[in-house]
C-alpha cells in the first residue's frame, strides 16, 4: 500500500558538517598556536601546520609531511593504551615513531594508562 502523502524527514536536529569542520578547524589552529607560542617563549624555533585529513592513515600523514618538509623533531601525543584496547584501537603514535625520517617525541597524556 503507497501513502498519497509525502514522507517528511525531521531535520532540525542534524548536524551541520560544514559549521562542525570549521569550528573543529578553527579549535585546532588555536591548540597550535598555543603550543608555539609556549615553544617560541622558551626560545625555540617553531613552525606548525594543521592539515585536514579527508582519508587514510594520520600516522601516513603526519610521516609524509615530515618527510616533505625541514622537520626536526615531531611531536606526537600519546594514550598510553596497552594490550587489547592499543589492539583494537591502534596507535597512531606507535606508527609515526616507526616510520618517521626524524626523532619522535612521545607525550603522555595527563591520566593516561600506566
């Protein structure tokens, strides 16, 4: 049986993908130029880039613009994730520290696993 009524779908409460990346995008850049303004304070030379990963590996990513780039060092935060959940989840830390062309810094999150 067909309705003669056409279907009405509640869109009020979905998300604005457009607004979210922005607002994600914007809320990133400011992480980084918090970071570098804390590494310029102790005297270093600093350069950041916030780059929008639309597919594949972020470990990829980030050995691939080390590798394209003067980088000296990366680096990378760290979960501290063990056993079965590091399984499932993987670690992207763990992988950039493997392929990277250049030293990794891992930094342990505040209440990370021990």
């Amino acid at each position: 049986m067909t309705s003669d009524f056409p279907i009405l779908a509640e869109t009020a409460g979905a998300i604005d993908f457009e607004k979210y990346s922005v607002e994600l995008h914007q809320y990133g850049q400011g992480l980084l130029d918090d970071a570098k303004a804390l590494a310029r304070s102790a005297g270093l030379e600093v350069e950041t880039r916030l780059r929008d990963l639309k597919g594949g590996r972020l470990a990829d990513a980030i050995v691939l613009e080390a590798k394209s780039t003067v980088c000296d060092l990366i680096v990378i935060g760290t979960h501290g994730r063990r056993g079965i959940s590091r399984a499932m989840l993987g670690s992207d830390a763990e992988n950039v520290m493997r392929e990277s062309p250049v030293p990794v810094l891992l930094v342990r999150a505040s209440g990370a696993a021990r």
